[in-house]
C-alpha cells in the first residue's frame, strides 16, 4: 500500500487502484510508520511528499517488488500457463479498431489470464500508472526506463470526398494546398505537421493554417466526407471509404508518409510470460492488418 500510495500520488487514488477506502490505505500506511519509527510522508491538507526517509524505503521497496516479480516470472515461464493481470495502455482509435482485436483473441486463447484495456491518446508514465505494456505512435525519445519493440509502421494519406475534389479541383503540388480548406488535427493548442510529397517525391514537412480543427481523426474522416476540406489521415482509418467511393486518395502514387508504431514496457530483467507472448501476438498479427 506504501509502494501504491506513492505511485499514484496520494491515498486516495491509491485506494480507488486498490479497490480499498482512503482510510484503510492511511491506516496501514501510519501503522507501517508507526513500525519503522519514522515518517514516510509530509502531510498537509493539500499536498503529500516523501520525506527522505521514505524516499530511501521506497527506493528499498522497489527493489524488493521488482525481485519478487522476477520470482513471479520464473515460476510463471517454467509452467507455460498465462495467468495473471495484464494491463495495456492504447491509443483511442489505433488501440480499438486494429490492437484491440488482437489482445481479445489472446485472452479469449488464456482463459486464465485478466486483460485490461485503457484508451487514452496521452502517453502514459508505464510504472507510476502501473501498466505492463503500452501501444505508442511517432517518436519515442530518448528515455531508458522502456524497452520497445516496432510492430508496424502503417502509412497515411491525403484525401477528400469526390464532391470535394469536383468543385475545387486536385492540388497538383504543394504550394496549391493553400488555395484548398485543410482539416487539421489539433490538439494541445497546436496542429500536426503534415508530411507530403513533393514533386520529386521527397517529403516535405507541412504546418496547417486552417480554420477547421479537430482533436480526433475519426471526426476529420466525417468531415471530408461531407466535402468539407482535404485531410491526412493513416490509410488505416479511411481505407474503407476509399472502398466504398465516399473518400478518394489524392497523391496516391506519390512516396506516402509512414508512422512507427511501437510495443513498449518497463525495462525490467524478467518479462513476465503474458506479457512476453502477448508482445509476440501483437508482432505476429498486427502486420497483416495492413497488407491489403
């Protein structure tokens, strides 16, 4: 409960994590301090922090946790049963139409094993929001408290709905994108940097000006197809529409722009077996979902 309670900053979101009441976790917290003699935290009405003792404990406990889940993973890799918790943190869309389906087949394959699923565009912290693995598009950076592994890197698009394109016509470079409406995707205060080709069929990095603006692709989708604007959007999503005809790709023969889509984890010695062998599903499966 100490460990919990200071990755999930306070008590009270410790014990929603532990399925407790705020006063359980504060109780065995101030008999854990009562034991030890010394003061975890500082506490005041508004704010909770360690103190350097409990920080020098939790670094301990840590320790102590990681070696009884490597514990955990050996037993678990010597019988070859999944079994257990695992919690996967996936982009919104990404994560429910192509990921999704395949972590549900996975647990529907290991009976035994509990899978949750969180949705969120955010990029979550893995260890202090307690996942074991999380789906992340686009760059990674530079951190070394994850391991990775690219699953996939599925390309995007320029499209607009026939109607669009009949009335104000293709652009033929890049310079003519300023003549059309642009659905741009913006989020925290500012829009995503388009990567075209251009003539030569280099990629070019694009920033929108636009007074059409969304902070979901689904709803930009929706939008081109009422022949509101040219939007970018992974092939993925809108494959469909330029199926049925309500969307047409516009460069299609050009060099297309490509996402990298990463599994990653905490950096840990011993990979549990569910985690290791839903790694391996997601890799497997998850490319050819984009062959077609």
């Amino acid at each position: 409960m100490f460990v919990e309670a200071v990755e999930a900053g306070g008590f009270a979101k410790a014990a929603d994590r532990l399925s407790l009441t705020r006063s359980a976790v504060g109780k065995s917290v101030a008999r854990l301090e009562e034991r030890l003699g010394v003061r975890l935290f500082h506490r005041t009405t508004r704010t909770q922090s360690l103190t350097e003792d409990g920080q020098q404990y939790y670094e301990r406990c840590i320790r102590a946790i990681e070696e009884l889940r490597a514990g955990e993973a050996l037993l678990e890799s010597g019988r070859r049963e999944v079994a257990g918790k695992l919690r996967v943190s996936l982009p919104v869309l990404f994560g429910r139409y192509c990921v999704a389906p395949i972590l549900r087949a996975y647990a529907r394959q290991h009976p035994k094993l509990e899978l949750e699923l969180s949705f969120n565009d955010r990029p979550v912290d893995l260890i202090a929001d307690g996942f074991d693995l999380a789906v992340r598009s686009g760059a990674l950076g530079n951190g070394t408290a994850l391991h990775a592994r690219r699953l996939v890197s599925p390309r995007k698009a320029l499209c607009a709905s026939p109607a669009y394109i009949s009335a104000r016509g293709e652009p033929h470079s890049l310079a003519d994108l300023s003549e059309h409406d642009l659905l741009d995707y913006w989020r925290n205060d500012h829009g995503l940097i388009w990567q075209l080709p251009d003539a030569t069929g280099a990629l070019v990095g694009i920033s929108v000006t636009s007074r059409l603006r969304f902070d979901d692709l689904e709803a930009i989708s929706d939008a081109a197809v009422e022949g509101m604007g040219l939007a970018w959007l992974p092939f993925w999503l809108i494959r469909e529409r330029i199926h049925q005809g309500s969307l047409v790709e516009v460069w299609g023969d050009r060099p297309n722009a490509a996402m990298d889509c990463y599994v990653v984890w905490p950096t840990n010695q011993y990979l549990p077996l569910r985690s290791r062998l839903a790694i391996d599903a997601l890799a497997a499966e998850l490319p050819r979902r984009f062959e077609a």
